[in-house]
C-alpha cells in the first residue's frame, strides 16, 4: 500500500529537489575552493535535505535558497521565481531580536525562475564577497 505524503512533505522535497540540481552545479565550483570561504548547507525541518547554502567570507554572506513552485495539492503554479539569491554585510544592519526582517537597502536580492541564472548569478555574488573580503583584510 503506498503511503500518503502529506502537503508539507510534497512542498518540502520540491523546495529540495531544486536546490539539489543547484547544488550539483556549485559544489565543485573552484571559486567555493577558496580556503577563505566557508559554505553552511540549511537543511529543510521536515525533509532533513537541504533547501539552501550561506557562503561566508569574513563578514561577507551570500545565500542560494529554494522556495516552493507548486501548489502541493494542486500543483498549480504559485511561484515563478523560486530561487533567491541574497548578500549583505553581516555588520551592517542590527536586529534586536534576531528574528526580524533586515532592512530591505542592506540586503541585495534576486529572484531566479531557473537554475542557470541563479547559479551563474550566485557565484557572482560569490566572486564579490571574495574580492570584498580581501580589500577589508
């Protein structure tokens, strides 16, 4: 008997499958070989897969992250640009509790509706953190 995958299951691997097809493209990425750069994968809570990476160097970030496309139920498109990009300056901004939303001029986003222009974009951004990072050094 085949089981039943509940609606946070379905949305949870397709954020997953995503960014597994991301992650495939920029594991290797001789950029994300840099010893000064650290990668931290986000693993989703209810897949244990993960959904995301941060990239750090020194005070520098830039995140891939996957958001859900369909619908779980109905499989109706929701979102046509699942994948975002983010980079900011850690020191930048200051939140107080550390829960809310970071004002919106400290952060450089981009939504991306398929992978090769995310990635290409992310690593990019992940070329700038670098070459930032080195000039604060």
């Amino acid at each position: 008997m085949a089981k039943d995958i509940s609606p946070a299951e379905i949305a949870a691997n397709q954020k997953c499958d995503l960014f597994a097809l991301i992650f495939q493209q920029i594991k290797h990425n001789p950029l994300l070989l840099n010893e000064n750069l650290e990668m931290v994968l986000e693993d989703n809570p209810v897949s244990n897969k993960p959904e995301a990476t941060i990239v750090k160097a020194g005070s520098f970030r830039a995140s891939i992250r996957t958001y859900v496309a369909k619908h779980p139920v109905s499989g109706e498109i929701i979102n046509n640009l699942p994948i975002m990009i983010s980079s900011w300056r850690e020191d930048s901004f200051h939140l107080k509790e550390g829960c809310e939303t970071p004002p919106i001029e400290k952060l450089n986003n981009k939504a991306f509706e398929n992978v090769e222009d995310s990635v290409k974009f992310f690593l990019s951004q992940i070329e700038l953190i670098s070459r930032e990072n080195k000039q604060e050094v």
